[in-house]
C-alpha cells in the first residue's frame, strides 16, 4: 500500500465578502481535491489543542500523528533539527525573524522577503557584534533563522517553560509594544532585539535594500524557544517509511526528527513563486522509494499572512492542478493507495495570521468507503459525521490502522 499527504499550509478561512461569501476554497477550481472528496469521504481535524500556540509546528505534530501535548517543546528546535543542529539537553533554541518594524508596528515579519545571502550578511554582523558567550546566530533561509542558546559547565538555561515570546506573523500590521518577551530569559531576548536596530540601521544590507526601495530588516525578533523534543520514528510508531518534500526548515526538521527522508526539490521557495509542478514530479518520482510520501506547500499560508484573496486562490489551483491531480494518477496506475489532503490550521486572510479551529481533510483509496459528499470545502467537512477533536488521531485512521 502506497500512502501520499499533500499539506496546502493554512488553506483553511472563512467565508470573504471580495469571494460573494464564498472561502478561498469554494471559490478555486479544484477538480483534483473535488475528485478525491467525490471518491471517498471529507472530513474535518482539530489539529491544535486552545492551551497550545496556534502554529505550523504544534499543527503538523499532530497532522502527523504525534500528540502536541505530549512532545511539543517549541518550533525552533525543530528547525535546529532541519538544519542538523545537535541539541543537548540544556540547550535551547529561538527563531530569529529579520522584520521591519517602523513606529513600533509591524510592517514585515519577513523584512520583504529579505534574500537569504542578505539574512546571511546580517546575521554573521549579529554573531560578531551581539551574541553573548554561548550564543550562536545560524542563519537558515531568507527571514527564517535561528539562535542557539548552549549554557556553560554547570550554568543554567536563562528560559524556562514559563518564557513567552509572540510569533511576528501574529503582529502584522499591529503595535508590538506589549508583545515583547517576557518571563525567564524575556529580558535577555529583548535586550538582543533593541541592539539590533541600532547594529543593522547603517548596515549595507540596509543601504542596499533601501536604495532599491525595498523595506529593510531593521531587527530581529525573537521568538519560538525551546528544547529538543523527544519524538519516536514514524516507522516506530505507524510501521511505515517515509519522505518529505518542502521548502520549509520546520517541516524539514519533523521530517528528520521522525525518520523520514527530506527530498529537496530545486524552485522550491515557501513562497507564492514556488514550482509547484516540481513539487509534483518529485513526489511521484518518490511513490516507489517509500510507503508514505508527504507534499507541504507553504504558499496558501503565505497568500493569508499578506491578506491576498487572489493569491491564495491562485496558489490553491496550481496545488490541485501540478501536484494533487498528477500525484493521484501516479498512485492509482501503481495498485493499492490512499491518498489523504488536509491543511494544519486555518490562516484566515481577514487577520493574516494562523488560528485555532477545525480544519476540512479530503481521504480516499483503498478501503474508503465513498460518502454523498462531492466538494472539498470547509462548509461540506463541517457537515460531514467524520470528525478528529484530537487531530493526531486522524494519522491511525488514514493509514487503516483502526
């Protein structure tokens, strides 16, 4: 039996008054998730837990079958991870966004999509200009980076469990002034942010992009700390192999953290310009490698983050059309499948950030059952009887273990 997931990242929303009440997803065309509803049975999961931050990282635990509440520790270790970045127990690690922030408001938690030869330059200034003994700035892709906090011979760590710090995604356009770290180590983590704007203001990266009207990084923002989790292989777990494609560090280090290969696939951004057809190539080009292979696009969440309607419709259609359409076909010609489409949370484009809630899921294959249902909406799972309140659930029921 061959397994394929295709995750369209935070394509589920509400319903937009721009799209005549209709979500994103009701108003694209897209036959091939239409086709898989149609063939089989939609649904709906509940991927992350109210006690737990709404976000990609606590989301794909569970979408891949690990329980939030018992192994997540943090995203930035999980990026350490993607990055092969060995944590021991006493270590921490933070994500370090480059942002701009102008007037003590969040105008880009992605500096404009800051190049990541540029992030590289500002970060290296970081780590000779800023880092403390024991600290170490990595820079990762594009706005996406990480700090690594290692505590000395018989030093304790400067954060704790109780350490809180606000995802910059979460802040668009909003005052961050009462959304700094705070809590164990939060003075620390703010005192790096301030320094920052006075290190990068003259820098050149900073000249540059100002010279080419482009927004400038003017600091880092800290955030998503936290320890090595402990995570058991998914082969251990669900007794199946795996393979992930993506463009992004978090999904690349799940991957490694559970056992999976990491399949990189050139034109692969985490953004709207992604090659979305290779993406597709890739994946079947793995089917027979592999027991479960697994396609993440970061695209649709990107298209909610800048509150784009038609972005997010669009990235949506070139999902259906060069990935789930092709990949569908590919498992079919090859005997027993299922294939499985789900986002992990909802990113609605009204507040250009990620939320709690349900989330619609699309299986069909071998030993589905096809239901009435013939579209794959959040309107149509939300009518259907097949529902997961714990998501990381839903894993053992698409790979037919209960």
């Amino acid at each position: 039996m061959k397994y394929a997931i295709i995750i369209p990242d935070g394509c589920a929303d509400e319903p937009q008054d721009s799209l005549g009440g209709r979500t994103p997803l009701q108003a694209a065309k897209i036959p091939y998730m239409d086709a898989i509803v149609a063939a089989g049975i939609v649904g709906r999961a509940n991927n992350v837990p109210l006690s737990l931050p709404a976000g990609s990282d606590v989301a794909n635990l569970s979408l891949l079958g690990y329980n939030p509440l018992e192994h997540f520790t943090g995203r930035a270790p999980l990026e350490a991870a993607a990055q092969g970045i060995p944590l021991k127990a006493s270590d921490w690690a933070v994500r370090c966004n480059l942002v701009t922030i102008e007037d003590q408001t969040m105008k880009s938690f992605t500096a404009g999509h800051i190049s990541t030869e540029e992030a590289t330059r500002l970060l290296t200034t970081a780590q000779e200009k800023l880092a403390r003994p024991g600290m170490q700035f990595v820079p990762g892709v594009s706005y996406r980076n990480l700090l690594i906090v290692r505590p000395g011979d018989g030093e304790t760590a400067p954060f704790s469990n109780d350490t809180r710090a606000t995802p910059p995604h979460d802040l668009t356009d909003k005052s961050v002034l009462d959304d700094y770290p705070r809590g164990p180590g939060g003075t620390m983590l703010v005192d790096l942010m301030s320094e920052s704007v006075a290190l990068f203001a003259d820098h050149p990266v900073n000249k540059e992009r100002r010279a080419a009207g482009k927004p400038p990084a003017t600091n880092i923002w800290l955030w998503g700390q936290g320890r090595a989790p402990a995570l058991k292989s998914f082969q251990d777990l669900h007794g199946k192999t795996g393979a992930m494609i993506t463009a992004v560090d978090l999904l690349r280090g799940l991957a490694a953290l559970v056992g999976w290969k990491r399949i990189e696939v050139p034109g692969a951004t985490g953004y709207l310009d992604t090659d979305y057809a290779a993406k597709g190539r890739y994946a079947i080009d793995a089917i027979d490698d592999v027991d479960v292979i697994c396609v993440h696009v970061e695209a649709t969440d990107e298209a909610s983050h800048e509150g784009r309607a038609d972005a997010k419709i669009k990235a949506l259609e070139e999902i259906d059309s060069k990935i789930v359409g092709p990949l569908h076909e590919a498992l079919r010609k090859r005997g027993d499948y299922r294939i499985l489409v789900s986002p992990d949370h909802p990113t609605p484009i009204r507040t250009k950030t990620h939320s709690h809630g349900l989330v619609p899921l699309a299986i069909c294959g071998t030993g589905i059952t096809p239901g009435a249902a013939k579209t794959y909406d959040e309107a149509t799972a939300a009518a259907s009887t097949i529902a997961f309140d714990e998501g990381y659930r839903m894993m053992s029921y698409f790979l037919g273990e209960k």
